[in-house]
C-alpha cells in the first residue's frame, strides 16, 4: 500500500489549530488551567525575590540600597526592621510561595487532564462515527490494523499533549515571560547576560520540530504496517498453519519489524542530537550568568542578593526552555496523528443526512429492479461490468453465475451502493437509487454477502442483530428456514451460546445458516444471497431452498451461486462472463442450448454421478 504524500511543516504546523476545535466545550475549563499556570509561575518567582530582597536590604545593604523589586517585597513583608526582628518572616512568605504554587499546579493539571478526557472521549466517538459510516472504497485504500492504530495510539497522543505536553509547554513560555521584566527591572545588563542564550534555545527548538515532525510520521505509518501484519497473522493463523506459511510470515513481521526499527533509530538520532545541543547551550547560559555575575558583583554594581536571584532564575527557566525542544516534538508527533484523524473525520460519509432512527423506514417503491447500462471498473483495473441491462420483476427470483471475477458479487455491492457505477443507473419500481439514500435502501435489502460476518457474541444477539427485540419464536421460524435451528437447539445454552470472533467456533455451513436466518428476519423488501449456500451439504441445500421457494412472492431476491443446483431452483439464470451478459434463461432452457451454462451442468453432472458412485461403492 502507498505511503500517504507527507505535508509541508508549515502544514503540519497549521494542523495544531485542531487542538482548539478538539477541545469543543471544554476550551473555558482549558483556558482556565493557563490561568492558573500563570498564577502558579508567578508564584515560583517569589521563592528566589524574598532572599534577593533579604541578602540587599537586610543584612548585606550596598552603598545605593536594595533596588525598587527588592524594596517592594521588603515592604509586602513589613519592612527590613521587621525581617531582622522576626527572620521567620521571609521563610513563612517562601513556604507559602510554594505551597500555593504547587496547588495552583496541581488543579491546573486536574483541570487540563478532566478537559482533555472530554475531548479525546469525543473525539473517539467521532472518529468511531465516521469510520462506520465512511464509502467502501476508503477501506479499499487503507489497512485495517493502520485504521484501528489511528482511532487507538493517535487518538491517545492527542490526549497526552492536551493532557501535559500544551500545560509544559505553557509553563515554560509563562517562566520565561515573567522572568524577562523582572529580570530588567533589577538590572538591565544582566539581564541581557541571562536571557541571550534562550532566544537561540528556542529557535533551535522551532527548526528541530520541522525535522523531527516527517521523522514521527515515518516512525507512526511503520508501527501501522507492523500492527497490521500482525493482525492479519493472527485473524488468519489457521491458514498459516495449514499451509506451512510461518517462516514466510515471519520473514513478512521481520521486515516490517525492521523498518520499523530503522524508523525509530532515526527518530532518537535526531532527538539525542538536540538533546547534546541544547545541554551545551543552556550550560553556557548558566556559565555566562556566572561570569557576568561575578564580575559585576566584585565591581560593586551588583548586588550580592541581585546576583543570587539571577543564577536561580535563570537555573529556573533555563531547563523548561531546553525542554521545550522535546516537547515540540511531541507536539510534532501529535501533528502527525492529528492528520492522520483527519484524513478520517475529513472524508464525506455517505449520506450523512440520511441516517435511519429507531422506526423502521419507508419500504422502498415497488416494481421491478433494473440495471440499466452498467458500467463499473475498480480503480487501476479494466471494467468488472460493461454494459449490463437486466430486470428482476416483482417476486422473481433470478440466479446469477458465471466464472470467478466476471462482476457477480460486483453486482450485488452496486444494488447496495457499496460502490456506484461509473455509468448507467439502477432503479427500483422506476425509481433510481441514488433518490433512495444509502441507509433507506440498505435497511430495506436483506442481504447475505461473502464471507458472511459474525459477531464475538451470542446467537441470539448476532441473529437478532437487525431486529434486536425480536422474540424467539420469531428467531425460531427464521432459524427454520434457514436450517440452522436444529444447530442451535443443539448447543448447551442454545441462543445464548457465544460465538468465537468472526464466528470461527462454528463451521462454515453453520456461519452461512445464521447469516441467511439473519437476512430473514429483516423480512426486507429484496433478498440478495450471495454463494450463501456453498458450504452447506445438498441435503441442507434442499431444505433451504424448499424454505424459500415457500417464501417465493413476497420479495425479489438474485441470488449468486455456482452450484448448479442452487441456479435450477431460480425462476430465471443470467450467466455472465468478462463483465457481459452471456445468455440468460430458465434452467431448462439454457440446459438446452450450447453455451458455458450448459458445460457447467455437464461437468457437475459428471462430478455427481462419479460421488454418488463412489459412494454407493464404499457402502458395498
């Protein structure tokens, strides 16, 4: 499968506007927790004021005094006189700095972390919305363990930026924003000496995430492929087995394994160059608030409690700025998955208006089903179907057959808009399906398609899945007919017996017999069946087939199949063959005349006899 086309940075970049929308009706709550971090950081600041103020006016005063910041907060702690009197003073003002601001922190997460459940819980339910309701073709294109990691591991990256990675990020810009005018109203020079270096820091973290951001989708769609091999060898392990194929299969999860890998190298090589990078600049910060410091100090143009609250505000905000960097990462990490949830909420779903309620909906107009010259090909491939005209009256029930890939099951997926045709129309009692809407027409087509799916729940509740209040005897006719009741009453807890996944503890038979009595219940207004009977014995088969010749009337129904046996039993057989209508006609007439249908029936014809031979031998 092709790789998505990467976006630009400045894209990827513009992606983070998401965050906001995502954040729905808890962006009140959200920009409440900044406030708070504001508060919180403001807070911090305090813990290095007070001993500044303390060491210049209280015990050790310069010749010009404390300055305006370090008078200021000896008078919020009632003056220098005061603290030399009660030094308990300045280290009550420092613990309760502190303590607020570590509860202001505290509810800032709480509250940051309740906003971002919400969201994400919506999110999820979006997502989840969508991909059910997405056209056929959008799972043709994608894989399905790729589809399941987007709704999973990218939703919860989304979670974890809204969650910490926004509320560090916003701690560290606020540190920094709250030290600079502080910082200046002490002294103008070093604060240029303290902040020189963290300009650098942050650009340096601005051009890291424009790598780093293709590197985190790289590493992202190779986990996709991995997860997706991996589900396929385990939904498909017994065809692994029976076919010997582990060490193939291993091979196939080693190399994606491998790329995987190579991936990730590639992302912890550039995130160790900036971490190396940003260590060696943020110690020269350090080193040059040092070497400034001291200088002024031994000078006298600088305090001694000046100099202090300069290297600790610096060793402050310095670090979260140097963290930044790794949090532009994660942020470009979340760009990548918010593109990816994108390219899933962004695709239109199929009639969106169109959604079917509680009630059942309208039957569908009544009259014959026509195909009307149709023409259908899949993308990068020739015409499954070119030219198809066919009619199927009002309880007629008309049998399709013809070789692998001449456009049988096509044409059923078409008559349910799983796909639409690229020419022609089909319409219902003269209506076109396209004025019908999908969920209408859907609801009111029972169909059986290949292979039939089942839930990992119970036989009541997978049966009972069209029409969940239906009452047993209800479930027990359709069963009935569906031959499959006797199966049923056969288990230990009968319909409440719980299914494997995709109904693997049941046989093949068993899964198609439940599906048929599943399209049953809808009691729809057509019935598609499509090779539903293949793996069912003659003697079932006969059973079926009886069941719904008593049916006969009350819908039309096509019917796939390619047993012949299936085909006689049809009012009408159209064979197909290369997207065309070969012949069509009733068993007895295409029997009749040369054609594929006729050498078909010959050769099963042939077939069963040589069984029933073979057969009638082993009993003697």
């Amino acid at each position: 499968m092709p790789s998505p086309t990467p976006h630009p940075p400045a894209r990827s970049l513009a992606r983070l506007g998401e965050l906001w929308r995502i954040l729905g009706e808890d962006r009140g709550l959200f920009a409440g927790a900044i406030a708070l971090q504001a508060a919180a950081a403001a807070c911090q600041y305090v813990v290095p004021l007070v001993p500044q103020a303390v060491i210049d006016g209280v015990f050790a005063p310069g010749a010009e005094g404390p300055g305006p910041v370090a008078r200021a907060v000896l008078g919020s702690l009632g003056g220098a006189d005061a603290v030399r009197a009660e030094p308990w003073r300045p280290a009550a003002a420092i613990a309760a700095a502190a303590v607020a601001a570590g509860v202001l922190t505290v509810l800032r997460g709480r509250m940051m972390a309740v906003a971002a459940q919400r969201a994400v819980r919506r999110l999820r339910e979006r997502v989840h919305a969508r991909l059910v309701r997405l056209p056929v073709a959008f799972f043709d294109r994608h894989e399905s363990g790729d589809l399941l990691q987007r709704a999973t591991s990218d939703v919860d990256t989304v979670q974890g930026i809204l969650a910490s990675q926004l509320g560090e990020m916003g701690r560290s810009l606020l540190l920094l924003a709250i030290a600079v005018p502080l910082m200046a109203a002490i002294d103008w020079r070093m604060a240029i000496a303290s902040t020189v270096l963290a300009i650098p820091v942050i650009a340096f973290a601005g051009l890291y995430f424009r790598t780093v951001s293709e590197r985190f989708r790289a590493k992202d769609e190779a986990e996709g492929r991995l997860t997706a091999r991996a589900q396929e060898n385990v939904a498909g392990i017994r065809v692994v087995r029976a076919f010997g194929r582990q060490e193939f299969e291993q091979a196939q999860f080693r190399r994606r394994n491998a790329e995987h890998r190579d991936a990730d190298v590639r992302l912890f090589d550039g995130l160790a160059r900036f971490w190396a990078l940003s260590d060696l600049t943020c110690l020269g910060q350090l080193l040059l608030v040092l070497v400034a410091g001291l200088s002024l100090v031994a000078g006298g143009s600088l305090g001694t409690g000046d100099f202090f609250f300069f290297l600790f505000a610096t060793n402050m905000y310095i670090w979260p700025i140097r963290h930044l960097g790794r949090m532009l990462a994660d942020l470009g990490k979340a760009t990548v998955a918010i593109e990816r949830l994108q390219e899933i909420l962004d695709t239109p779903a199929e009639d969106a208006a169109d959604a079917v309620g509680d009630e059942a909906p309208h039957p569908l107009p009544e009259g014959a089903v026509r195909f009307e010259g149709i023409r259908f090909a899949y993308p990068g491939g020739g015409a499954v179907l070119d030219g198809i005209d066919l009619e199927v009256g009002p309880g007629e029930t008309l049998a399709v057959m013809g070789p692998s890939g001449c456009g049988k099951s096509t044409l059923l997926s078409l008559l349910l808009r799983l796909r639409d045709p690229d020419a022609g129309r089909i319409t219902i009692g003269g209506t076109d399906i396209r004025a019908i809407g999908r969920a209408r027409l859907r609801a009111r087509i029972a169909s059986v398609l290949q292979p039939p799916f089942l839930y990992s729940r119970t036989i009541r509740e997978n049966v009972a899945i069209v029409r969940p209040a239906t009452p047993e005897p209800a479930l027990a006719e359709a069963a009935e007919c569906a031959a499959v009741h006797d199966s049923v009453q056969r288990f230990v807890r009968g319909w409440d017996t719980v299914v494997g996944e995709r109904g693997i503890t049941l046989s093949g038979g068993q899964r198609q017999r439940l599906a048929i009595a599943r399209a049953l219940l809808r009691d729809a207004d057509i019935l598609l069946l499509d090779d539903s009977l293949s793996a069912v014995d003659s003697g079932t088969e006969r059973r079926i087939l009886d069941a719904m010749r008593m049916r006969r009337g009350r819908r039309p129904t096509i019917v796939v199949a390619h047993r012949l046996s299936t085909l006689a039993a049809a009012d009408r057989i159209v064979v197909l063959d290369g997207g065309r209508i070969a012949d069509q006609g009733t068993h007895a007439e295409l029997a009749a005349r040369d054609g594929l249908y006729r050498r078909l029936w010959s050769i099963q014809s042939e077939l069963e006899d040589e069984e029933r031979t073979a057969a009638a031998g082993g009993a003697a």
